[in-house]
C-alpha cells in the first residue's frame, strides 16, 4: 500500500498563513499538518510514500527529510501549481503508483484523527471513500448514501448539493483507499484521458463521479465524526481545526471563546449559554419558516413600529419602550446616554463592565445597599442575578428605586431572567413606570423567550426624552425583519410561553436535585441555570470530563461576590438534563474510587 499525498497547492485563501509555506506546512498545536499526516498513516502501518509537492516545496521536503528520516519516499514535483488543480497532480504521480498493491490519495490540508485513519484503513471494501455527515457550510465534493453502512449512490459536485437532502449527503473528507487493480486498470487511465481530453485545470473527483456508475462491486463509504477531521481552506477552518485538534481542557476553552455558532459543532451540547429550550413552539418557528424567503429580501421597520409591536405582550406605552439588537445593543447605547457613576452589588454580568468602564463601581458583596444611598452614583440591580441566580424580594428593590427617585438617580434593573421565576414580578408595568420615572427596566428575549439567534433586547423607561435619545442613538434598522415578524406573532402564543416557563421552573429543580444526590454543592436558583461550587482542584478535571462526552460548560472562578470556583449549567429538557446528571455523577464516582 503507498499512500500519496498531494501537497502542490498555494492555500491563497489562508491569506497571511501560506504566504512563506504551503498549507500543508501550517501548525496545528505546533506541528504542521504534514507531521499529523504522516504519523498517523505511519502508526496504521503505512510504509510507503508519494508526496506531490509544488508551492515552497523545499520547505515540505526538507521538513519531511528531517523529521522522518527513515521514511520511504518519493517527491514528485508539479511545476504547475499556480495553474492547475489536484487531478493534475495526481496525473504527475502515476508512474510512482502503477505497481502497488494499493494506493490511498489523501490531501495534505486535512487533518485526521490518529483513531480515525486507523479504523478508515481497516474498514472492509476495495474501494473506499473516507467522509463525514455533511453540514450546511462545508465546501466541496460530497457523495449519496442511504446511510452510512451502505454503498454511496454517487458523487455529488459542490454545485448540486442544494438538490439532495442533507440528510442523505456525505462531505468527502478527500482521502480515499483504492486497490491496485481498479487505480491501475482504471482510475490511472482515465485520470490520464480526462487530463488529456480536458485540461489540467480539473479535479480527481470528476473522473471519480464519471468512473462511479461503472464499477460493479460499487464504492464503499466509512464515516467518521465531525471532530475526527477538519479541512483547512481558509481562516475560519484554520480557527476550527484549532478548537477539534486542541487537547480536551484546551478545546473547551476555545470553543467557550467563541461565544456562541455551537451549532457547527454537532458532537457538542452547550450548556454554557441560557435560553429556554421549550419556546418558541414548532407552530410558531413553522410560521416564521414560511415568512423567510418574504423576511430576508424585506426591510424592517423603523423604531417607533418596531415598538409598538412589542407593546402588544406589555402592560406599557410604546413611547415608553426601545428595542435593541439584543439586549448588549442597549447596554452600549445607555453606557453613551447615562452619565455620572453608576454601581452594582457582585456578581454581576460581566458585559456592565465592559460598557460603563471604570464609572461602573463595585459595592460590597455584604449589605452593598447603605453604603450606596448616600452616594451620588446610580444603580444597577440585575434580578434575578446572574451569575449567582439569586432573586431580590420586589419591595426590596422598590425601596431602592424610591430612594433614588428621591435623590434624583438613576436605577437600571435587568430582568432578563426574571419569568423563569415569576412573571407577576416584573416592573414593566405602566403604573409603576410613570410612578418612578428614574426606572429603566431591561429585559432579554432571547434568553426568556428562546431566541437568541433573532437579537432582542428591550428597555423600558416612562422618561420618555430619555427614551427618545436611546431611539436616536440607535442605527435605524437596528432589529431586522425576522425578529419583528416574531413580535408581530407573539401575543398569539402568550399560553405556549407561560407553559415553557413552568417546564423550566419544573427541571431546574429536578436538575438540581439530581446533581445534589450526586454529591455536588447546589445552589437554588430563580432562573433556567444551576449553579454548584466545586473544589478549584477538581474543577478542570470535571470540565475535560464533561467535554470528552459531549458537554460544554461554563466554569466561574473566583468572581467578586462569589469567590472559589463554581460551575453554571443551562437547564434544558428532561432527557438532556438527565443525561447530563448522569456524566456529572460519573465525575464524583470516580473521585471516590
């Protein structure tokens, strides 16, 4: 078996990364792909080696030289690189392919897992084609099967993806196992025609798809995990194969960083984000579905329109009300509008530091309340809190907002996590408003209502001019269509909402119950999270433990309010929360053995 290896290429969409070396040569946790490549196949049992090389060539050869000195190994080189595509370098290296007994054509931008290449290698079939479940962003050749077991049906060019279901599809991950008989008798001569017939300026892939249908004994596919490989076209491969290569405790924290696009990574569950996982409804999401083709190529509406639609679900004016782009949207804009200080009892959401800077003033974590009303800064409540899920009494705040009034400041509360403890709670109430006119009240959907993919935020004030400068401080189409089609659409399903939220309240307690039976230091919550305190040593230990089966999670080390370390873990359905108890309680076995 040789395994060639196409490494000719100029990798121009890696952009800075290629200009002195060919992809091959980037770095993956300090060392090139090629060094992943070739260990890997070498650990399969792989002795024999074709390596086509082009673009800074020298640096490959003389990297592979050094590195595997012992190493069976052919150079071929294509000149042409700048000018021509795979098929052309596949074509150069034949002659170093026409007598083995197999021949395995791998890319040199992909990283495969050590286990991955492995079992690709001892898989059953001839004719084997190496691919992964196939997702909406990935680019290139894909193949039909049934399921994963079964023959593909064909290869599928990057141009017809959007004619098969996705379901039915299979990203090539561009390695492919041949047996000597059909690369020699067939594959070989009709990459020498179709080069011959069609240019150099092509793909092997195309002779693959023309050659597929006559293949009696068909080709046969092995699919691997989305985080057994990765393909580095561009930068935002090059920023994924970091995250999927990285050792366990290190992924997690890169994947954590990205704050969020956790759908592209499919063998993960994140629970380090909050949203309500029972809102909105099927019926809802299908309204919208048939809305979007209309909603992307529309405009939205202006403010004022936009907010008085969301009036339809508040007891409240709609001058008294702007919208944001997500909740962070208005946190900047009354960072520009409120002056003087402002302070704020921790823990508290670390995005107030971010906008108010050092006019944002820390209180006591103990009675932080006194010594604040004989200041002159404003105040910032956010109840429930988050991170610690703690919920302050209403009289309890109203007593603050009163004081304020009466000092003429300024009182901001967050209620972006208050309906999951109680929606006869909150302070958007028109009474109330125009009573205390120094109120601001924030409010989050996308945690509350489930869709933080839409970007909404709320700010509620009776001071209308204060209001009006928020509005004008805004870009004017700051909420886009599709959210306000969901505000249009959401006084229709005011009971779907009120019975998501139950469900919440219902598996916080159960998940906290469950993690309490396990042996962890539980601390009830008023909002859709759990929160547990953890010994700092054993903390990084549960954090890999929990990422090696599949779950993100947030760790909170040594915050002001809330020293040590604790973990805050998103409550969502029964199964999940159940399967999760289950890891974390695995965690705390082991501890004990």
């Amino acid at each position: 078996m040789i395994a060639c290896i196409l490494a000719a290429g100029m990798g121009r969409r890696l952009k800075a990364m290629t200009e002195d070396r060919t992809k091959c040569m980037v770095e993956l946790n300090g060392l090139p792909l090629i060094h992943h490549t070739l260990s890997s196949l070498i650990r399969s049992g792989i002795r024999h080696f074709v390596i086509v090389v082009g673009y800074c060539k020298e640096g490959v050869i003389d990297y592979v030289r050094v590195h595997f000195p012992d190493l069976d190994v052919a150079f071929v080189e294509n000149e042409l690189y700048a000018s021509t595509n795979n098929i052309y370098s596949l074509f150069l290296a034949l002659p170093q392919l026409a007598q083995a007994d197999g021949v395995i054509v791998a890319e040199s931008d992909v990283w495969v897992s050590h286990d991955a290449v492995a079992a690709f290698l001892a898989s059953p079939g001839s004719e084997v084609v190496l691919a992964s479940p196939f997702q909406y962003w990935m680019d290139g050749t894909c193949v039909v099967a049934d399921s994963p077991q079964d023959q593909i049906r064909g290869f599928v060019s990057k141009q017809d993806v959007v004619n098969y279901p996705p379901e039915a599809l299979y990203k090539t991950v561009n390695w492919y196992r041949f047996s000597g008989r059909f690369f020699s008798n067939v594959y070989a001569r009709f990459i020498a025609a179709y080069v011959q017939a069609f240019g150099a300026n092509s793909y092997y892939e195309d002779v693959l798809k023309l050659v597929s249908p006559a293949l009696p004994a068909g080709f046969n596919i092995h699919v691997i995990a989305d985080n057994a490989w990765v393909e580095i076209d561009d930068e935002d491969d090059y920023h994924r194969a970091r995250i999927v290569t990285a050792p366990e405790d290190e992924a997690a924290r890169r994947l954590r960083d990205n704050f969020g696009g956790f759908w592209k990574y499919r063998y993960m569950r994140d629970l380090t984000l909050l949203v309500n996982p029972y809102f909105p409804p099927a019926a809802m999401t299908q309204e919208l579905g048939r809305l979007f083709d209309r909603l992307v190529r529309e405009y939205p509406s202006r403010q004022s329109i936009i907010c008085r639609l969301a009036a339809k679900t508040l007891d409240v004016a709609s001058d008294h009300l702007a919208l944001g782009n997500g909740l962070s949207e208005l946190l900047s804009v009354l960072a520009t509008v409120l002056p003087g200080p402002y302070a704020v009892r921790p823990p508290y959401f670390l995005e107030y530091r971010r906008v108010f800077g050092d006019r944002l003033q820390e209180l006591a974590a103990t009675d932080p309340y006194t010594p604040w009303r004989d200041g002159d800064a404003g105040l910032i409540v956010i109840n429930p809190n988050n991170p610690s899920g703690e919920l302050m009494p209403r009289d309890a705040l109203l007593q603050l907002v009163s004081h304020a009034r009466r000092n003429h400041r300024r009182v901001l509360v967050d209620e972006s996590f208050l309906d999951f403890a109680d929606t006869a709670l909150t302070l958007v109430d028109a009474a109330l408003l125009r009573e205390y006119p120094n109120l601001l009240v924030l409010r989050s959907y996308g945690k509350t209502h489930g869709i933080p993919g839409l970007r909404l935020g709320m700010l509620a004030c009776a001071d209308t001019n204060l209001v009006e400068r928020v509005r004008q401080a805004l870009p004017i189409w700051n909420v886009g269509s599709l959210a306000e089609a969901f505000l249009e659409l959401l006084p229709r399903y005011r009971t779907e909402y009120l019975a998501a939220l139950r469900k919440i309240a219902a598996n916080r307690v159960t998940l906290e119950a469950l993690l309490a039976t396990a042996g962890f230091e539980v601390t009830a919550t008023a909002t859709n999270f759990v929160l547990f305190r953890m010994a700092k040593d054993a903390a990084t230990s549960f954090e890999t433990h929990c990422y090696a089966r599949g779950y993100l999670v947030k760790r909170i080390d040594d915050r002001p309010g809330m020293p040590g370390c604790h973990f805050r873990v998103a409550v969502r359905g029964v199964e999940d929360n159940a399967h999760f108890a289950a890891v974390a309680a695995e965690f705390m076995d082991t501890r004990l053995v």
